[in-house]
C-alpha cells in the first residue's frame, strides 16, 4: 500500500495569502504530497502578546482560500483545542487519526524554524514528521545552530524545499487595509471580500 503523504501549514493566517497558497502548491508539487493541511491556530504560544483576530474569521478566510483547489484542505484541530497551540500535540492528534501509513511533512518558513529550539518538544516533533523549510523574502538563509546545540541531530531532519520567493505578509495586508488602501492581488478574490464585509483590520474595526 502507497504511503499516504500529508503536508501541514500552520499559521495565524490573520489573513490568509496568495504567498501561503503559492508556497503549498508548490511544495505538494516537488514532494507528490496526496493534500496540504491548513492549521490556523487557535492560541499561538509565541504570540501571546500580539493582538491576532477572532478565530472564527481567519478559519473562514482559509476556508475561502482553499476552496478551489481540491488538495488544499483545512483542518481546525487546534482552533478546537483548549489552551496554547503547540505544533507537537497537533502532529502527534493528526497521525493519530491519519492511521500508521501516513507520513506528515510539516511545512514552515526559514524564520520560524530559526525558533524551533524554543518549541515544546521540539525533539519529539522532529521524530515524528518531516521538517520542510522554505525560504522567505529577507529570510534566505537557516542558522540551526540554536536548534542543534538544544536538539542535537535535529538539523539533520530538516529538508529545504525552493519555493518561489513572493513578497506578500500578513502584516503588510493589515497595514494596507489599515490606510484604505487595496489588497487585491494580494489575498484570494473572495478573502478581499470577506475582509471588506466584515470590516476586519480597519481602525476600530473588528479583527484591527
């Protein structure tokens, strides 16, 4: 029986981008990935300080998202779960209900990876999927120092995909909605809608 091979992106997806989407397609492409998970997170630990919207919103956005591409889906585990969302329990509840023959190749970006060391159990998750870092814009380079001194060996579990390089951020989006100024071609058509009726990222406004 084939290997049943998943990939995973978490993310606040406050909002969701054209640059999240290109970066799935085209590691399920390089890798023959049999879907892509869209995780947003509920509470993300490293952003407890950090004003983020409702989940209900960007769970929405995703889902708007990825409608129109059958092997990008969406998965709302660590929206449901109490608490913090730690990458370790959510790997470890999907290969649970994905069954012994699935293989989780866990997708994240140069930056964030450069902080694994600081995760919970970052040596379990490592063990118990496929590490897959993709370079960003201003973040070309990887120093696994840190998470090699904390976790020695995990370096050598983490594969480098080339993905193209697409200059879009959530933060850039926010700011841009911010000053009234357009994001299309930025974020799905129908993820610039959802923002706009439901006055997300304007000043005062919900999801600011």
């Amino acid at each position: 029986m084939a290997e049943y091979k998943v990939g995973v992106l978490g993310g606040t997806f406050d909002p969701v981008h054209l640059g999240h989407l290109i970066v799935a397609e085209d590691v399920r492409q390089k890798l023959g990935l049999q879907e892509v998970l869209f995780i947003p997170a509920g509470r993300p630990r490293l952003k407890d300080n950090k004003s983020i919207s409702e989940a209900e919103h960007r769970l929405e956005m995703v889902i708007l998202a990825t409608a129109s591409n059958p092997y990008l889906n969406v998965s709302t585990i660590e929206i449901e779960r109490p608490g913090p969302s730690y990458s370790v329990d959510t790997v470890i509840e999907l290969k649970a209900g994905l069954g012994a023959g699935a293989k989780i190749f866990f997708i994240a970006g140069y930056d964030t990876l450069a902080d694994l060391h600081l995760w919970k159990d970052p040596r379990r998750l490592v063990e118990l999927c496929q590490v897959v870092a993709v370079a960003r814009p201003g973040h070309n380079k990887m120093d696994l120092r840190p998470l090699e001194s904390g976790v020695r060996g995990a370096a050598d579990r983490i594969m480098k995909v080339e993905v193209p390089q697409i200059d879009i951020s959530a933060t850039g989006i926010r700011q841009r909605v911010a000053r009234g100024l357009s994001i299309r071609y930025l974020v799905p058509e129908a993820v610039e809608d959802y923002i706009a009726a439901n006055n997300l990222y304007v000043q005062g406004g919900r999801g600011s």
